[in-house]
C-alpha cells in the first residue's frame, strides 16, 4: 500500500524496518544494523523542510562509503514481505526510489521514467529492467483489502 509521506504512517517504517526511531525536532532517526556485522546505516526522514515557502520532505542515507538525500519525497511503500521500504518522488514522469532494507542495504534508483513502472518488462533491457521492476510498486494500484478469497 502507498503511504503518503507523514507522521501518521512512520510506525510502517518502523515496523518493516524493525527498528525503533529517536524523534529530534521534525526528524525521524532510524538506526539499521547488518546481520553478524558491526555495518550499520542510519536513515533520517525530515518532513517539512521549508524551503521558498515550500514544505518538502527529505530521507537521507549515511552508510559505509556513501550519503544518499532523496528531496522531495511524496510517498512510501512499506513490504512487510520484502522487508523494505521504498521512498519515492514522482516529478514530470519520472519516479525516484530510495530502497532501504532491513539489514540496512540501500538501493536507489533516479528518474526513471513512469512508463517503464507499468509495461512488459521482459522487453527491456537488463540494465533498465532492475530500477523499473524495483520501482514499479510506487505506481497508483490501490490493493487495501484485496483478497483471493471472495
């Protein structure tokens, strides 16, 4: 399911990451560890950084060797069954995802374009095909209360 970006869902984040957050002013700290590794990555999502009288949400990434900002961040989708959660900004058809799993790897994928979430991607390029597949959960289906069973 697609989140929008606010507080009322960071207890998604929290469960899919299966990490407690520390709240400091509008950020939300998330400390993630590897499994039998002394890796850690820390994400902080800031909602509400105004910037030319405009709010916009931000997730930063620090980890071993690499800082990561998504700006802009609309929505999330958080995979108890993945065990990630996808953050994404959609702007002029293309999508943005950063991917932060629970052992604290972190995948990103930047403009991709919006008709690559949606089509055969067994007629793409492998290069192409990774970011779209990884992306393709960001596009508008709405499956709350769907269910085999009826």
């Amino acid at each position: 399911m697609i989140h929008d970006f606010s507080a009322d869902h960071i207890d998604d984040v929290t469960r899919v990451l299966d990490s407690e957050y520390k709240k400091i002013g509008d950020i939300y700290r998330f400390i993630l560890y590897a499994e039998n590794s002394e890796m850690k990555s820390v994400v902080e999502i800031n909602m509400g950084v105004e910037h030319e009288g405009k709010q916009v949400n931000l997730v930063s990434v620090y980890a071993h060797n690499v800082f990561l900002q998504l700006h802009n961040c609309t929505g999330f989708v958080a995979s108890d069954t993945l065990q990630q959660v996808t953050f994404f900004g959609k702007t002029g058809g293309q999508t943005t995802g950063l991917i932060i799993e629970r052992n604290g790897s972190v995948n990103m994928y930047a403009n991709v374009d919006d008709t690559l979430l949606s089509g055969d991607f067994t007629k793409l390029p492998p290069e192409i095909m990774m970011g779209s597949i990884a992306l393709s959960l960001t596009e508008s289906l709405d499956f709350e209360g769907f269910s085999f069973d009826e």
